[in-house]
C-alpha cells in the first residue's frame, strides 16, 4: 500500500480521474490527505413511530438500501447551522462530489479537530475504485451536556 502525496494528489487531478465538485480550497490540500467539508443535507433517524397498535420503536434494518421514512431530512441553506444534541446521531453528507479514479481508493478519516469538539465520526471507511457521489458520515455527539454547533462548509473529515 503506498501513501500519495499532495503532488501525486494534484497530478490525478489535473488529469481529471480524481475529482472535487465544488472544487477544493486553498486549505482542503493537505501533504497526505483532502480534507472534505459538510454539506447541507442532515438525516436524523426517527426512533418511534405511531401506528395503530400504538407507539412502536421504529427498527431500520440498514442493509436495506431504500430507509428514506425511517430518517427526517433537513436542508439547510446558506449561512444556516445544525445544532446536534447530546447523545444524538445523525448523518451527513459532505459537500464534495467526488469522483475516483479505476486505479487507487480511498480511506476515510475523521479530522481530529472534529472530534476535540466531543463528535465522533464513527467510522475508518474505504472510498472504491470508480466511486462517484457524496459521501454519507455517520455523527455523534458524545457529550452528556452540550449542544454542539455545525456549519455546513466546516472540513469534518479527510481521504
């Protein structure tokens, strides 16, 4: 397994095989690594639902691909935050579109600058070959108290 550097990084972009849509900034280049922000779209699971037995535990079985009633969907817009409760997850969907290219993948890190904050991005998740899409990171606030702010543009992870 080889590490690439910020040169090998670039050169698969000026070749067009690796891709960032919005493109990166100034700060998202790191010497080993691209930082990727948050975006926009946050999925709350819902944990109960009312039906006519009366309030049952709403269990998603997550290898089913299709799960869009068992979350609430929030879109924010420009210049808006998400406050993540004590305790509660959510997922989220970074800001880069990414295209990979057919000869290297990705692996997927948490920016430890995120997690001093008391969030845990649960996961070391591998990027496939010819993936395209964004990307879904699954957060939760470990604190037992504090609310924890979240803008969406803020880097939150890195491959």
């Amino acid at each position: 397994m080889a590490v690439l550097t910020r040169k090998d990084i670039l050169d698969y972009m000026h070749a067009g095989t690796l891709q960032f849509a919005p493109a990166l900034d100034g700060f998202q280049l790191q010497p080993h690594a691209v930082d990727l922000r948050m975006g926009y779209t946050f999925r709350i699971p819902k944990t109960w639902a009312l039906t006519k037995e009366g309030r049952v535990a709403l269990r998603v079985d997550y290898l089913e691909s299709k799960n869009e009633d068992a979350f609430e969907k929030v879109e924010l817009t420009n210049g808006q935050y998400f406050e993540l409760l004590p305790g509660e997850y959510v997922i989220i969907t970074t800001l880069e579109c990414i295209t990979m290219p057919n000869d290297i993948m990705a692996i997927l890190y948490p920016r430890t600058s995120f997690n001093r904050r008391g969030l845990s991005v649960d996961l070391t998740g591998i990027i496939d070959v010819h993936y395209q899409g964004h990307l879904t990171i699954p957060v939760r606030n470990n604190t037992q108290t504090q609310v924890v702010r979240m803008y969406p543009g803020e880097r939150m992870c890195q491959v």
